[in-house]
C-alpha cells in the first residue's frame, strides 16, 4: 500500500502581482502595492504532477481587513507544470498574503 503519491502534486505561486516568485521558494508570498499602483493585479498559478484539470482558489490575506477569494482552475492534463493567470484586486499601502489551493 502507497500512503504518499510518487510524485507529490504541488499547486504553487509563480508571479505575483508582477514579481517572479521561484517554484522552490520557501515560506509564504508576500505583497505590498506601493501608493498609486494599479489595485488590478495578476497572480499566477503554477500546478505540477496533478494531471488533471485542478479547480483552484487564491485566497488575499490582508494585514488589516477582511481576506478574499478568486476561484480559477488550471488543466494539467497536457503541460507539466500548468500555469494560470487569476485576476485579482489587491488592497494598496498594506501586506497581503497570497494563498493558493485545490477546492
């Protein structure tokens, strides 16, 4: 019996309202959009080893305020890894953590 798949699908953030974010980064994803910046911002969704068609959800984690929520989905069935672009509004002059899972 196999309790962990080999390989491990992994879903994680690839740019970041503009910013390259390397696939093996540790740690969390960051932002701060700096006063006159455009709140209409891009995350990009990297999915590996799922090889399917995976329903996702970038979720905005603000340091004041309420979190919100994006869903999208990627397919993996034909490019591994798969990427997609989530439409997002970001807040402006604070720190929000970018999430991403499966839903």
């Amino acid at each position: 019996m196999v309790a962990i798949p080999t390989p491990v699908s992994k879903l994680t953030i690839a740019n970041a309202a503009g910013t390259a974010i390397a696939e093996n980064a540790g740690g969390p994803v960051s932002v701060i959009l700096p006063a006159g910046t455009n709140p209409s911002q891009t995350i990009q969704v990297r999915a590996r080893d799922f090889g399917s068609v995976v329903p996702i959800r970038v979720r905005l984690v603000p340091e004041s305020g309420d979190a919100t929520t994006f869903d999208a989905s990627i397919d993996n069935t034909v490019n591994n890894p798969a990427t997609t672009n989530v439409p997002v509004t970001l807040p402006i002059n604070t720190g929000v953590r970018i999430e991403v899972f499966t839903r």
